[in-house]
C-alpha cells in the first residue's frame, strides 16, 4: 500500500513521463513549431533538458524567405501569423542547429513541410541520415502557404499519400500535425492513422483574417493568416476529443495552452503530451511553469502517474 502525505496525497514525486509513438519524453510537455525557433533563442530562458521534448521550427528543403509583411497582428485572446514557413532549410538546420541541440538531454522533433510528396519524401530521407532527431512532425496544415502545407491536410488521401511517403524513407517516429481547416478532421486522422502514423499532432491554426478599420486594408500583407493562442482552445480540445474516440494512436494536443490546468484539460480530453505555443511569446518561461503545474496538480489529486489522465474525461 503506498504511502499518503498529510494532504492525503500519494507520498514522492509522481509519475509525468509519457511514450509518443516511440519517442520517450520525461513529461508531457513539448512546443509548438515555429513558436521556439530551433531552441537556442530561449536557452537563455529555460533550461531546454527540463523539456519533454523540443518540436523546432518548420523546415523545408531549400530556404525560404516567407510571406510579405506584416506578418503578425494580434487578436482579443490570441495572434494571426502569416509566416510563410521562413526558414533557412535543412541543410542549415543540420549543419548548424543540431550540432547545438545535440549539447542537451532532450528528444528533438523537426517539423517538416513541402510543396509537393516527394519533398516530404526527400527531407524525411535527410534527416534520418543526420542523426541526433527523435522524430518527425509531418506539417499538412499550414495554413499560411499556396502549396503544400493545408491543401494536404484538408484531403484525407492526400494526406495518407503524404504519411506514407515518409514512412517509406524513415524508421523515425512520423507524427502527423493536422489542420483544423477541414469538414472532418476524424476522416483525414483515420486515413493518416492507416497510413502508418506513430503519432498525431493537434491542432494547427485556424484560417482567419483581420481588417485596419483605418486603412481599410487587411492587416497582414498575405490578407490571411493563422489564429493560435486562447481563442482557438475550445476548438482543439473538442478535436482532440474527437480524434481521441476514433483513433488509438498517441495525441500532442495544442492550441492555446497558457497554463498547466490547460494542458490537463487537452489530457483528460485524450492527449499523451501537450506543445505551448503563442504563449512563449507572451512568457518565455512558459513550458517550465506548465511542466511545474502538472506535477503540482498530480501530486494535489493524488495521482501517482500523468497516464492515469489520459483520456480519462471520456469516463
């Protein structure tokens, strides 16, 4: 029988390591593509090893120089982006950010786009051979780009031509990131999951826009660009509940996470880990305070194991 502290709590440290298909994290708690840069812009702000693991910035083949600006434009309760995947590429990402990745004690996920298959294909075939990466994120659902990205994530046979693909040039974990942009984001996970998926990732941002009632212009130079922050929370915890009933593989749930209770609200709706975002922006500190808070939540329920929670809102 184990022990209870005075508070009638479980005695010792409870349990917050979780399993995303196949990449061991030391809790659940990881970023948000293109949210963290490649990790050395907020080393200074917090200690990377304490992460259950780092998703670094989207990645292409060849460098990209991303949309015209304004890119950025802040929202009530959240910020449209319109990036355009600004990138160095992946040569760059190999030869210079993940030597000093490799410096730390943390699974390192690349998020990875293209604009066609065998883009996805080639850069899969790339960093597999580089060694020091956990694993895949497989980005269909940008929605801030005019190839690629969300036009394969809102077509459920795309997307599982794309998931296999990857799988066909990786023994890597292959997360798949899906978009919220669709009818059905259960159809486009189910195929991705037949298609050979470790993992999923969920959601990405929402197609949205905002107008200068000044200017009497769209505020982002692309016109359109993605929501994320507190906004959007509600919509990613309904699909993460959604895909959590019809899909048994391993869910990075996100959008909108600021604090720990928000990061248990995506476990208990069926998330195995979580990735802070747009609230980086706002607290560097983020991740770690979030981390500290689902100990301190788990160790004030009495619960000794963060899998205890996993879907554990579906009764």
């Amino acid at each position: 029988m184990s022990s209870k502290g005075s508070n009638g709590t479980s005695a010792g440290k409870p349990k917050l390591a979780v399993n995303v298909g196949g990449i061991q994290m030391i809790n659940p708690v990881t970023t948000a593509s293109g949210t963290f840069g490649f990790g050395t812009e907020y080393a200074p702000y917090v200690d990377l090893n304490r992460l259950g693991a780092i998703v670094v910035k989207g990645t292409t083949l060849a460098p990209r120089a991303g949309n015209p600006t304004p890119r950025l434009v802040e929202t009530p309760a959240g910020v449209l982006n319109s990036i355009g995947l600004q990138n160095p590429g992946v040569d760059h990402f190999i030869d210079e950010a993940l030597p000093y990745l490799a410096g730390f004690d943390v699974p390192v996920i690349v998020n990875i786009s293209g604009d066609t298959v065998e883009d996805y294909a080639r850069l899969a075939d790339r960093l597999s051979q580089a060694g020091g990466v956990a694993g895949l994120e497989v980005n269909i659902s940008c929605p801030n780009v005019k190839k690629g990205g969300m036009q394969f994530g809102s077509d459920p046979i795309m997307a599982a031509e794309v998931t296999r693909a990857v799988k066909g040039k990786t023994s890597l974990p292959v997360i798949v990131k899906l978009s919220p942009n669709v009818t059905s984001i259960v159809s486009v996970a189910e195929k991705v999951a037949e298609a050979g998926a470790d993992a999923l990732s969920l959601i990405n941002t929402l197609l949205g826009m905002s107008i200068d009632t000044k200017t009497r212009r769209p505020f982002l130079g692309n016109v359109m660009g993605g929501l994320s922050g507190p906004a959007i929370r509600p919509v990613a915890v309904r699909m993460v509940w959604q895909v959590y009933q019809a899909v048994k593989l391993p869910i990075i749930g996100m959008g909108g996470i600021v604090t720990a209770e928000d990061a248990i609200e995506f476990i208990l709706a069926g998330a195995t880990a979580v990735a802070v975002g747009t609230a980086n922006f706002v607290n560097p500190h983020t991740t770690i305070d979030v981390v500290e808070g689902i100990e301190k939540y788990l160790y004030e329920n009495g619960v000794s194991d963060l899998n205890e929670l996993i879907g554990a809102a579906h009764g």
